[in-house]
C-alpha cells in the first residue's frame, strides 16, 4: 500500500537553492580569473594555464547547475516569481561564466602580456568586476529570507540596496574601462596592431562581466516584482 | 426479515471485520496526508507525529465523528424505501465497505490518487442507485456533498491565504519578527483551541450524549482556547533568540516559535481528521449494526453506540502503529520546502475546514483540503514551488473514483444477495 499521496507531489523542489548554487559557482569562476590574471601578468604561463583549467571546469560545472535546474522546472509550477524572470536571471548569471572563460582562453592561447603601462589597471579592472559580481551572488543569496518574508516591502528594500551597490560597481568599472581604453590608444601605433585589436577584445570582454552581473540585479529586480 | 434474524450475528461479524479494514487502511495511509505538512515543516518528529496522531485521530473520531457517520449511514440513502427489504440496506453497505477498502487497494497499488471519501460516496451511490432504484439515493443531499469537495478545497486556500497574510503582517515582515512571534503566536494558539473545540462542543458531544446551551459551549470553547494558549505560551518562554542561527538566515528564531505552534496544528488536524474520516469506515458498520440490532427496522431512533465509533478508533490507530508510521516517514521527507511559518498556515486552515465540515456532517477529503490549503499560502507568494498538477490529479480522482466504487459495490452487492438471497 505504498501510496505516494496527492500531499507531495504537490511540492515541487525549490528553484531558489539551485539558481543560488550556480550564482556561486559562476562567481567562483570569475574569482578564479584574477588568480589567472596575476599570473598571465606575470608571465607565469604554468600557474596561468593551472588557472585557467580551473576556471573552464567551473564554467563546466555552471554550466551543468544551469541544465539541471532548467529541467527541474516544469511550467505547471506556480512560484511567487514568473518562471520567464526566474530562467532569465539564471541565463544572465551564465553568461558571466561564459565570459570569464572565453577570455581566459583567448589570454592562454596568445600569451597575452598587456604593455606595462596599463597592466596594473587591468588587474584592478579585474578585481572591480570581481566585486560586481560577488555584489550580485550577495543579492541572489537573499532569495531565501525574500521568500521567507514573502516578498514583502521591508525585505525588498535591503535587496533595493543590494541592487543599488551593484549598479554603482558596474559604474566604475565603466569608468576604469575607459581609463585603460585612452592608455592604450595613446600606445597604439607603437605596438602590434593584431595585439592591440586583441587587447581591445580583452578590455571589451572584461568590461561585460561586469555589465552581467549588473543586468543578473536588474532582472532580479523584475523578478521580485512579479 | 428473515434472512437478518437468521444471518444477524453473521452479517455484524462482517461489518466489523470490513469496517476495521478501512478503518486500518485510512490509518495506513490517509493519516500520512494529514500529517504530512506538520512532519514536512521539520516542527514535529516522525515521532511525536505518530503520538500525536494516535491521541488525536482517537479523540477527533470519538468526540466529533459522530455527524459525519450519521450522514453516510442514513443521509445519502432514503431509507424509507428499505423499509420492506431492510436486507438490501444490509448487503449495500457491506458491498460499500468491501468496494471502497479494494478500491483502495487497487489504486494505492499503482499509485493513484485516492480518496477514502470519495470511494465510500461513490460505493454507496452505487449500489442505492443500481441495486435498488434511482430514487434510493437522496440526490440533494448527494449534490450537496459534491459540491463541499470542490467547495471545501477552495474555503481551505482561502482561509490559509488570510492566516499567511495576517502572519506576514503582524510578525514576519516586522522590524523584530522574533519578539513579535512570541507576543502574537500565543493569539494564534487561542484560535486554534477555540475553532476545533466549538465544532465539537456544538455537534460532536451530542453523539456521546453529552449536550450544552449555547452559552456553556462558548464559555467552554474560550476555556480550552485559554488553556491550549497557555500550555503554549509556557511552551514558547523558553525559546530565545539566537544571533548565531540567524546569521544565515534571519528568520530561523522566528520560526523556532512558530514550531511549537506547529505541534498544536498537528493534533488540531488530527483531531479534524479523525472527525471526518472514521465515519468512512464506520458509517455503513453502523448502518448494518442499527439494522439487524432493531430485527430489521429501518430508520429505528437508535443512537450510534460509542462501541461503534471506538471501533473505529481503534481501527485507525492500529493501521498508524502496523504501516502509517513508514508513510508518515516517507512523506515527511518528501516535503522539504515547508517551514513551520507555512506549515502553519496551511494545516490551520485545512484543520478548521475540516472540523467545520465534520460539524456539518460533510464528508471531505482531507488531502484535498491540505492541497487547497498549501495552494493559498503559495497565491500569497509563501512558496518556493508547487506542482499544480496536483489540481488535474484531483479532477481525475473526482471523475475515476466515483464510478470506480460505485460499480465495485454494485458488483459485490449483486453476490452477498447471490449468497445470502434475495
């Protein structure tokens, strides 16, 4: 007499710990590019390339996280969120995974050593989108006590502060990106031109995790309002 | 009349044996559904569940069971039109019994979703409508109790919903959710006490013989209210605020307290559910019994013996102690995205639902009530995900049941006349 009863199978497993897990895993993944970028600066290319397998494994991971949530998550579920919102904040959340890792390649496979003038800023630039990102795991961590509170105006105000503290992140390094963007262009006709293209794609790639992470707040955002 | 004063003993003996069978089986199974939320919501071990349930079903079944076995065995026939063959009366309500415990069976089995109520409904429909005559069955009364199972889900949701938004307003969503659950919860706690004890008071003690005015019964409504909110409030004292719990997150403490009020849902549900369930199992017993007791009068002015409804009772308790507690286990596992500030809500509400249906002499699925409950805290945006297939199970349950017991008690009922005769 086994019965499974119409009791649990009304419980559907929570998307909130999962897409919390991935947002996790996808800031691991960015947190391991700085190790990477140090590294690549210093032209140590056997701790680089350490890095660099590390972070397209987290990618890997992420990237499985995303899968199985996904397919956790039929469209009878009802949640206090939609389920469009829900599965665009975890398309954003990967994309800065995918990010991290296509530009660690592209540093692995062409050596890149950005000229010293501007080196130094690229690490900090690293570091700035670093804390975009983990300003926007801190937001998505908060899903539990949103839900808890059932979303109400209190908790969503500390998330609205959240939201605040990533934009303002995102801001900077805009403005650190430009900064690297006029030191470079100042050295461009002494430097290889195919270097120089490279080095712009860097900067550019760079630059969109943190605008990842920014777009992973605002859509959460949307996603609380329902 | 002759077959019943040569085959009484015989045919009491069966009813007994067929009513402590489904009564085992709603101890089996069903008690799981009712205690599913309270044991989900990791408030109440499978432990104390069990000692809960044991208690409670008990004293539900007891106390207020007796409306709702009181319409099964004589508000869904007409028993005027057994007066000439009070037999027939007799081999339907066997033939129920034995339908809707196979019933059951079968689709625990596979899996189905099933509902005790809606077999037994359906069984003696069956054979009323069938076995003896389309105007056997009283199909007012019959509407009426379709009706309360689209009805009594849909109550249950909405109630929650108002519980769940009255806990977001006055304790969750505040400056110091923890201090104002331990002011508020001991209110919630009253509520409790005061719902399932009132139902009882007004409609189940006349079953036991025990009457009050109106007066007396509120007084003592209030009584059991106070005392369950002090036994409650002497339960909470010792809870404290814990900062290194809340780090994670923030509401732990708050839902510590809301735990001890889980306990007190638990038996309310219990309670509720023992009120309305055992009448499944003993309603047609005590049809039988009534009966072949009066020499074949029908409709005699007996009142439910106690024995009746301690059968099953007892029935009940057996069937938690031999298998219910492995699906009170199996199901509380399952259900992990529950806290006790939902479960709460939730199983409160199915509680009340249920006791006021059992009041009313309605029989309603508990488990569907439950579903109901749980959809309006998560329309009150309290859950992380629900599966609302569920909704088409229930459907489903509705339209497969009815006929299912239906035509199995039509069949058995055509072979006890093929063995006992016409």
């Amino acid at each position: 007499m086994a019965n499974k009863g119409n009791i649990t199978s009304l419980f559907g497993k929570s998307p909130i710990s999962p897409l919390q897990q991935h947002m996790k895993k996808v800031h691991s993944c960015i947190k391991e590019f700085g190790v990477f970028a140090k590294a690549a600066n210093a032209e140590d290319w056997e701790k680089a390339q350490v890095a660099q397998i590390s972070i397209a494994q987290k990618e890997h991971k992420a990237d499985k996280l995303k899968k199985k949530l996904r397919m956790n998550l039929p469209s009878t579920f009802m949640m206090p969120f939609s389920r469009r919102d829900l599965l665009d904040v975890l398309l954003i959340q990967d994309s800065i995974a995918n990010i991290t890792k296509d530009l660690a390649g592209l540093m692995m496979t062409r050596h890149m050593v950005f000229p010293k003038e501007f080196a130094e800023d690229f690490i900090n630039l690293t570091g700035l989108c670093i804390k975009t990102s983990a300003a926007a795991l801190v937001a998505i961590n908060e899903l539990d006590e949103l839900l808890e509170t059932a979303f109400s105006s209190r908790e969503r105000k500390i998330v609205d502060q959240m939201i605040k503290k990533i934009n303002e992140l995102e801001h900077d390094t805009d403005i650190a990106q430009s900064k690297i963007r006029e030191k470079l262009f100042a050295l461009e006709s002494n430097l290889a031109p195919v270097d120089v293209m490279f080095y712009y794609r860097a900067i550019e790639w760079l630059g969109e995790t943190a605008d990842a992470a920014q777009k992973v707040g605002s859509r959460f955002e949307v996603m609380l309002t329902k | 009349m002759e077959i019943i004063a040569n085959y009484g003993n015989v045919l009491i003996i069966l009813a007994i044996i067929f009513g402590t069978f489904m009564a085992w089986g709603i101890g089996a199974n069903d008690v799981a559904n009712a205690m599913g939320t309270s044991v989900g919501s990791g408030a109440v071990t499978i432990k104390q569940a069990i000692i809960i349930a044991v208690i409670f079903e008990f004293a539900g079944a007891i106390l207020a069971g007796g409306e709702v076995t009181a319409t099964i065995r004589k508000g869904i026939l007409d028993a005027a039109l057994f007066t000439n063959e009070p037999h027939l009366l007799v081999y339907g309500m066997l033939a129920s019994l034995l339908a809707a415990g196979m019933w059951l069976l079968i689709a625990s089995s596979f899996g189905w979703p099933v509902s005790t109520t809606h077999s037994i409904v359906g069984a003696i429909v069956g054979f009323g409508a069938v076995g003896v005559g389309v105007d056997a069955v009283a199909w007012s009364k019959v509407f009426k109790i379709v009706i309360s199972w689209v009805a009594s889900p849909i109550l249950a949701g909405v109630i929650s919903f108002i519980l769940f938004r009255s806990l977001q307003n006055l304790i969750i969503d505040t400056k110091h959710p923890f201090d104002n659950a331990k002011k508020y919860v001991p209110y919630y706690m009253f509520l409790v006490g005061f719902i399932v004890s009132l139902v009882t008071i007004f409609k189940g003690l006349k079953h036991v013989g025990v009457s009050f005015d109106t007066f007396t019964s509120y007084s003592l409504s209030i009584g059991v209210g106070l005392l369950v909110a002090i036994i409650g409030t002497f339960l909470i004292r010792n809870i404290h605020l814990d900062p290194d719990e809340n780090k994670d997150f923030y509401y732990a403490s708050m839902e510590r307290v809301f735990g001890v009020l889980m306990i007190i849902t638990a038996a309310a549900m219990a309670f509720a559910h023992g009120s309305n369930d055992v009448a499944n199992a003993i309603g047609p017993l005590a049809a039988i019994y009534s009966v072949v007791e009066s020499g074949g009068l029908i409709g005699a002015k007996s009142t439910l013996p106690i024995w009746i409804l301690l059968v099953g009772g007892a029935g009940i308790v057996i069937g938690l102690i031999t298998y219910g507690h492995k699906v009170i286990a199996t199901i509380g596992t399952g259900i992990t995205q529950l806290t006790p500030s939902r479960g709460f809500a939730a199983t409160l509400a199915a509680a009340a639902t249920v006791v006021i249906a059992s009041g009313t002499g309605i029989p309603v699925s508990t488990t569907q009530v439950l579903v109901g409950a749980v959809l309006g805290v998560g329309i009150a945006r309290g859950m992380a995900a629900l599966d609302t297939r569920v909704i088409n199970k229930i459907f489903l349950s509705w339209i497969v049941t009815l006929p299912a017991g239906a035509f199995m008690s039509i069949l058995f009922f055509f072979a006890l006349k093929g063995v006992f005769g016409a």
